[in-house]
C-alpha cells in the first residue's frame, strides 16, 4: 500500500507541469480567434461614422468562411450606399460599385485605406492580415475595469505583408475575448485603438457586440460597430463569394 501510494504521488507530480504550464502568446491569440471566428458566419450590423462635421449610419450584412478566406460585406442602406459591396478570396480583394456597375481589384497599396470613410482599413474589415503574419509575445497581465488580461505585443514577421508596424492586443484571461487592440506604425508611433465591449450572447456563443475604433491623430473621429446579429458554423454556398454574387445588389 506505501508503495502504491509513492507510485501515485510521484506520478501525479509528474503529470503536474503539463496541466500547471501556461499558454503561450500563439495559444492565447488562437484561442481569442476560435472565440470570434468560426469555420463559417453570418452577421447583421450596424457601422456608425462620426466625424466633428457629420455622421452616418450603415447597415451591413457580412460572411465568412474562415478555411477558405473567403469574406463579403454588403451594404443595405442607406439607399445611396446600398449594393456597395467588398469581396475578399485569398489574398484578392475587389469592391462593387453599383452607382457605376464597376468591379475595382484592390491593389496590395490600397489595404491601409478607408474601407467606406470609416476608421476601419480594408485590411481590417477583411482580416487580410492572417495570424501567421505575426510573431507573438506574452508582455504582461493587467486589470482593466475589472477585467483581468493578457497583454500581447504582435510583431509582424520579415516577409508579411502587413499595414502596421506592431499591434497590442489585451485579452480576457478566462474567456479569451478581445478587449482592446493598439496598432503602431513602422515607427512605433500609436495611430489607433480597438475597444470591445457590450459582451452578449449570440449565435450560442458570448462576443463583444460593440466594437469602438478611432484614429489618435484625428481627434472627434471614431466608427462604431454594433452587431446586431451572429451566426456561426452554418451552411454557406461557395456561390456567396464569387464575382458573380458580389455584383448582385439583393
């Protein structure tokens, strides 16, 4: 029985390091992304624009096939934007312009621009910065609004081809939903924030519903994204991401 016993207890510890070890940067990143992206999804949403001299309002369906990088935003309204939409297959992006019934390919130069006026780039709408873009470090915990995080510096690697500089992302240490995202310039320079909040149940799952991006340099600028709907893991026809589908308005 003492034997059996010793046996147990050194077993036990033996096991102990690989449950006790912490999650490395590339893990938590992983983690966060399987939290907001499915293999496919389907959204509903609101992007509010506001600048000190205007504001307005579009309402966006979005879908995603996340093995495939496939991607599509479509504009419902208001009337004048409506049908605008923007394609993504591979590392090809296209915009449809109903008004002209142009289709625009987006060149690589391009993905640091305003997608629609708003303080989202193209790249950021359409995650053409895939995580293998980067290499990732765990630089601290903090607490935030009563939010425990990890914070992790994201540094694109030699031969990505990426917008930014450095990204800081902080992420929920027991769900792994995104907080906040800081993105640099090659100089290190901060030129704009991500926040995530109004976490809610959608599709079976809990996400941040509200995201808050604005530009530091321009002060009274920020874009809102409310999401109003999410489904995921669903059935979508590989007809969704095509040319064909992207001219259709409806």
């Amino acid at each position: 029985m003492v034997r059996f016993f010793i046996f147990l207890v050194l077993f036990t510890l033996s096991l102990y390091p690989a449950y006790a070890a912490e999650l490395t940067a590339q893990q938590i990143i992983d983690k966060s992304e399987d939290t907001m992206r499915s293999d496919t999804s389907r959204a509903n949403a609101q992007m509010t624009i506001k600048t000190p001299d205007w504001e307005r309002t579009l309402t966006l369906n979005m879908w995603d096939n996340r093995p495939k990088k496939t991607f599509l935003i479509r504009i419902l309204s208001p009337a004048k934007e409506a049908g605008v939409g923007t394609l993504k297959i591979g590392n090809n992006l296209w915009n449809y312009l109903p008004s002209v019934e142009k289709v625009i390919k987006i060149p690589p130069s391009m993905m640091g621009n305003s997608w629609m006026g708003s303080d989202f780039t193209n790249d950021d709408l359409t995650k053409e910065s895939e995580v293998d873009d980067y290499d990732y470090k765990l630089v601290g915990n903090e607490t935030k609004e009563g939010y425990n995080l990890y914070k992790i510096e994201c540094i694109p690697k030699p031969d990505s081809a990426v917008v930014w500089g450095k990204v800081l992302q902080w992420i929920c240490t027991d769900n792994y939903l995104p907080y906040r995202v800081e993105f640099y310039d090659e100089k290190g320079k901060l030129i704009k924030t991500l926040e995530y909040s109004d976490y809610k149940t959608l599709g079976g799952r809990v996400i941040p519903t509200r995201w808050v991006m604005k530009n530091v340099s321009k002060e009274g600028n920020s874009t809102i994204v409310q999401i109003n709907r999410m489904e995921f893991d669903i059935s979508i026809s590989d007809e969704v991401f095509t040319l064909r589908n992207l001219q259709k308005t409806k």
